[in-house]
C-alpha cells in the first residue's frame, strides 16, 4: 500500500511541473500614457477686475495768455482705487509665442492736489477714467501659464478743481480750473494664468495682474478767480499739469476657445 501511495504521488508531482513547462509566458504589456490636453491660445478673450493706481505730475505756475513760467515745476500726487473692462484677441505660434491686440477702460476714484503757491491755493484733481488699445507679446512658460508685455496708445479724462486757500479745509472756492482730457502712451507687462492649475475645475477662465505705466503730454489750466477774491493779476495765471500713472491691477479673464483634443495615449 505505502509503495502505491509513493507512486502516485510521484506521477503527480511529475504530471504538474509538465503542465507548468506547457504554459506560455504572460505577455507584457506597457502602460499607457497620461492624457494630456492641448491647450491653445488663439481666439478672443474678455476681462474685468480692479486694482490700486497712483499719478503724479510735475506742474509750475505761467502767465496766461503767453505761457512765461513764473515758478519752477514741483511734483504733486494722488492715489486710490478702480476698476477695469476690456476685451482682446491673440495669436498663438512657434510653439509658446503669444501676440495680440486688446483694448480696455478704468473707471474709478485716483486723486490727489493741484496747488497754485503763487498766491497759496490748493485744491482736489481726480483722474477720473482711462482708456487704452495696444498689443502685448508674451512666452508660455508652462502651456497654460502666458507671461508678457505690452504697450500702445493711453488717454484719460481728469476732473476740474476747486481752489481754496492751503489749510482752508476747501471752503471757500477762490479759484477754478477746469477739467480736461490727455493723450500719451502706456507700457507694462503681466503674468496670466489658466485657474486650472489651482485645482479648480474652470475650463475657460484665467486670472491675470498687470502692472501698466502712462505718460501725457503736459496741459495748461487758466484758473478762472472768484470776482471777490482780488487774487487774479492784469493777465491772469495758469497752472501746468503733466501727469504720468502707475496701475497695478488684477482681473477674470474668459477665453471664448480654450480647451482642446486631448494627446492620444500610446501603448
């Protein structure tokens, strides 16, 4: 009985490790790639944000009319807070080049002093709105991040101002000056980013901050003086106003044609 049992088992063993030897070798199979998408920058775009800004002007007294300076220029200042709007098309090519054209307005409440020291006047100037249209040029350094630059044609609209005596509090009005528009041209640069990359699924909307410096031509204001004041000489006098901004502001932006077909995966 024990020699049947051996023998069977034998036979076993032997009938097992044949069939292992028969089997064929599992075949390998790689992996597939990630799917990743393509993204692609060419198509229109809208923005709206807000941001901080300043100006400052360099700005003297004259005689008016004939324009002889009677003082040297000095720098006056303001700051505040505004929004913006605007909209904009680029071109995407050779690989991470990105170039376009936009335009765009800001609104809101940037002011600051125009004194006349001649006669010991101050009063409020408020840049009221801006306006631009330029062209930007920028790199991909990551497919849905763009960084550039940009520049092209600035105008603004400034308020009037009321003049009063330095330390009058405002009241009483002595002198007006009266409001008026600038043309100049603006420079700056800025980074935009696809909202993606902060683990937020927003297909289509970026988010970009922009520094934007602009300079106007210089403007001399008359100041037209209250009748009571006594303060107006035979001629009159002006005060000059050459303004130049700093913004920095960050804003939503959508872009009507972002996606793309994914990589296909390969095997």
């Amino acid at each position: 009985m024990k020699k049947l049992v051996l023998a069977l088992t034998a036979v076993a063993a032997f009938t097992g490790s044949a069939s292992a030897a028969d089997l064929a070798a599992r075949p390998y199979t790689k992996a597939p790639m990630a799917v990743a998408p393509v993204y692609n920058w060419t198509g229109f775009y809208i923005f709206g944000g807000g941001g901080g800004g300043l100006w400052n002007a360099d700005s003297n007294v004259q005689t008016a009319p004939g324009g002889v300076a009677i003082t040297r220029d000095q720098r006056m200042g303001g700051s505040g807070w505004f929004g913006t709007v605007g909209i904009g098309y680029d071109w995407q090519f050779n690989g991470r080049w990105v170039a376009g054209i936009f335009g765009d307005g800001q609104f809101g409440d940037i002011r600051g002093s125009l004194s006349d020291p001649t006669v010991f006047l101050e009063g409020r100037e408020k840049l009221k709105t801006s306006y631009a249209a330029g062209v930007r040029v920028g790199y991909l350094v990551a497919p849905n991040v763009l960084s550039y630059v940009n520049g092209g044609y600035s105008g603004s609209e400034w308020s009037g101002s009321n003049l009063s005596f330095i330390g009058a509090g405002g009241s009483p009005t002595l002198a007006t000056t009266g409001s008026f528009q600038r043309n100049g041209w603006f420079i700056g640069g800025g980074v935009e980013n696809n909202l993606d990359i902060f683990g937020i699924a927003a297909p289509g909307w970026f988010m970009k901050t922009e520094y934007r410096s602009a300079f106007y031509d210089r403007i001399s204001l008359p100041e037209t003086f209250a009748p009571a004041s006594g303060l107006a000489g035979p001629t009159g006098t002006a005060v000059t106003f050459k303004p130049w901004t700093q913004t920095i502001s960050t804003s939503l932006v959508y872009r009507f044609n972002w996606g793309g077909a994914p990589v296909q995966a390969k095997y």
